[in-house]
C-alpha cells in the first residue's frame, strides 16, 4: 500500500519522472493543508513531464447548502467525520500551483454558485461523483458533484 505522504513508500513503488497519470477521488480532504502539499509534491516528483494528477474532492462552492452540510469538516455525510478541509477551487488551485503544477478545470462551482464543465474523458480517470456519473444527478438538478481538477507537471 502506498502512504502518500510518506515519501519511502514512493520510492519504494516508482522512480520519479515515470507515472503517468494519478486519480484522487475524495481523498485530499481527509489531510491537512500541509498534508496537502506534501502528498502534491510527492506527486509532482514522480509523475512524468506532461503527467497528470486528478483530483476530485467535495466543492465548497456548491449551490446546495444540504450537500455543504453534509461534507464540510464534521459534517453529516459519510466521511465527513474525518475531513480536515472543504476545497473550493481557488484553495485547491492554490495548493498544486504551489508545487509547480498547471490546473485544468473539469467541474466545479465559482463563488458565485455557477457550475463549470469541461468535457473530461472516463478512461483518463473515473470520478464517479461527479456531473455524469453520480447516480444522484438528474437532468435537471445536480445534487451530487464535486470539485475536479487535472493537475498538470
């Protein structure tokens, strides 16, 4: 198993410079910012030049107080008991450009509760709660989504 923020636990698994592609599906929300940065870091190192790391964690700016309420740090919702922090995608920007990594937005709210899309493509790394592919959307509301980014080396 690997520890991300352990950085003999990389070593152990990959050179650096030789991953292509890394999927964090609800995982950057049960570290600590500087676990954050840390776990982004040991990313960056070893994902290969044009490599990519996708991110999706639940969205701070989403327009649905009861989905706010059920994943903010002590929430309501499952896991929510250990989330340490709820992203929007300024912090998360923040965070990976602090590594080094260019952000490409996949889906998110603005500050202003709109939602984004980008078109993103299944085999280049499933996120099931997201805008397409969680069971809880519908055509007319969306009710479970969360913040994506590909982070780019």
């Amino acid at each position: 198993m690997l520890n991300i923020l352990k950085e003999k636990d990389w070593k152990r698994y990959f050179k650096p410079n030789t991953i292509d592609a890394i999927l964090a599906e609800h995982v950057w929300e049960h570290l600590t910012p500087e676990e954050g940065i840390t776990a982004a870091a040991f990313s960056y190192t070893y994902l290969k030049p044009g490599g990519y790391l996708r991110i999706a964690v639940p969205d701070g700016y989403h327009n649905n107080p009861l989905y706010l309420a059920q994943v903010k740090p002590g929430g309501s919702g499952p896991g929510s008991n250990d989330h340490k922090i709820l992203y929007t995608y300024k912090k998360l920007d923040y965070l990976l450009r602090y590594v080094g990594f260019n952000i490409k937005h996949l889906e998110y709210f603005d500050e202003h509760h709109r939602f984004h899309f980008t078109d993103w493509k299944k085999k280049d790394g499933f996120i099931r709660r997201s805008k397409r592919y969680d069971e809880r959307n519908t055509k007319h509301a969306l009710q479970y989504t969360s913040l994506i980014v590909d982070a780019i080396k």
